[in-house]
C-alpha cells in the first residue's frame, strides 16, 4: 500500500470543520484505500521522515508562504531537504510552499480571490496523468499565486488567471492551486461565509460555476500514479 505523510499546515473555518472535517481528512476521502496515510501537524512542529513514506502532501492553509512564522521558515526548509527523498505534492498553499522553497515566488495577486470552480488548460502531458485530459476544473480558493516559478520547474496546468496552476519538477514533485479534495458541499459553504469578502457579483458567480461536475477523481488518480512511479 503506498504510504503517504499529510502535512496539516491549516484547517478549515471552524464553523465548517464538525461537517466536512479537517483537510487531512478530505484527503483520505479523496484518495480511498489506495493510501495509508499519517498526519503531521507541522504548525505544531511535526515533521515526517521523508524516507519513511512513498510521498508527502503538503495542504492548504489560510497562511501566506511569505510571512515570517516560525513553521514557515521550517516548512520550507523541510520541502528543500526532502525533496529527492520521497515524492512531493503540493495542494493550494503547498502548492505555493514548494514554489516558494525551490526557487520560485509567490505574491497576494492584483487579480484578486479565486473562488468556484476554475477550468485550467492541461500544458504538459506525463504518463502518470492517466486518465488523459486536456482540461481539468477543479474548486479553488485563493489570492496568493505563484507569480514567478523556480527554473527547474515546467507549467503543467494554466488558465488565464492563473498562469502558473500546476506545476512539476522533473520527477521529485507536484503542485497544484486548485482543491481537489473539495468536495461541491464544502467549496459552496466556504462561499457562504465568505460571501460579503468576495461580494455580491463574485460569490454568485462562484456559486454558479460549483453545479458543474468537478475534476478531484482525477487528480487523485494522477496523484497516485506520480507517486507510485517509479517504485520497486
């Protein structure tokens, strides 16, 4: 069984977390039998081995990589130093974190909230993306974006507000903007009690786009290919 670290960087509002659960939570949804997962609360300094697991997912979190907290500082220097050691992936903030720790920068983007469900344009094919997609929607919510990736990294997903949604470094890691563990529900709630941060136009727009069928299967899919790549 492929055994997988969830670095738990955030959690969810509370009044959101009795019915849906944390986001290590969501994860083990997400991914079903084919993961044994363990969860390290990194803001309460827990750290895996990286060489005890096949892979690592690092979640989202409310934070900004760029602030000065302590488990930032230590959550990057965790990405630098077990990268090669297991597999990578990176959700939202850990999407950012992993830019962010290898090379790259991340910024509160003048574009403003991503929130919904967002389509992005599958740029770079791998063999562990199967099933095969030329697109792929998936909810998101966010303000921060990789506005500059570090130059061992290639785009894998892009969409005109975001450029930078996916992103891959060689064969040691992934990331990805968008939530795939969300499920409709959950991503529609979080709406809700947002609805006067994102205002009128955007929430309902936002809430519009959330009836159509979602990507998140896939995503898992292609998660579990990545990291079972290459594996004896």
């Amino acid at each position: 069984m492929t055994r997988i670290a969830i670095l738990k960087t955030g959690a969810p509002p509370p009044a959101l977390a009795d019915s849906h659960g944390d986001y290590p939570a969501m994860f083990e949804g997400l991914l079903g039998d084919a993961f044994a997962t363990t969860t390290f609360d990194v803001q309460a300094g827990e750290w895996p081995d990286p060489v005890a697991f096949d892979g690592a997912i690092i979640t989202g979190s409310a934070a900004g990589v760029y602030e000065d907290d302590v488990w930032i500082g230590a959550l990057l220097d965790w990405i630098r130093s077990a990268r090669g050691q297991t597999k990578l992936v990176g959700v939202c903030f850990g999407h950012q974190a992993l830019a962010q720790a290898l090379g790259g920068r991340v910024e509160k983007s003048e574009r403003g909230w991503g929130v919904g469900l967002h389509r992005y344009q599958v740029v770079s094919e791998q063999d562990w993306m199967a099933p095969a997609a030329a697109t792929v929607a998936i909810p998101v919510s966010h303000q921060d974006q990789v506005v500059a990736i570090p130059a061992e990294a290639r785009v894998l997903l892009r969409s005109d507000f975001t450029p930078h949604a996916g992103l891959i470094w060689g064969e040691d890691a992934i990331s990805f903007q968008g939530h795939p563990e969300f499920v409709a529900d959950y991503a529609q709630s979080l709406l809700d009690i947002r609805r006067e941060t994102y205002g009128e136009s955007l929430y309902r727009q936002a809430s519009a786009s959330l009836d159509r069928r979602h990507d998140g299967a896939v995503i898992a899919q292609w998660m579990l290919q990545f990291v079972a790549q290459g594996r004896g």
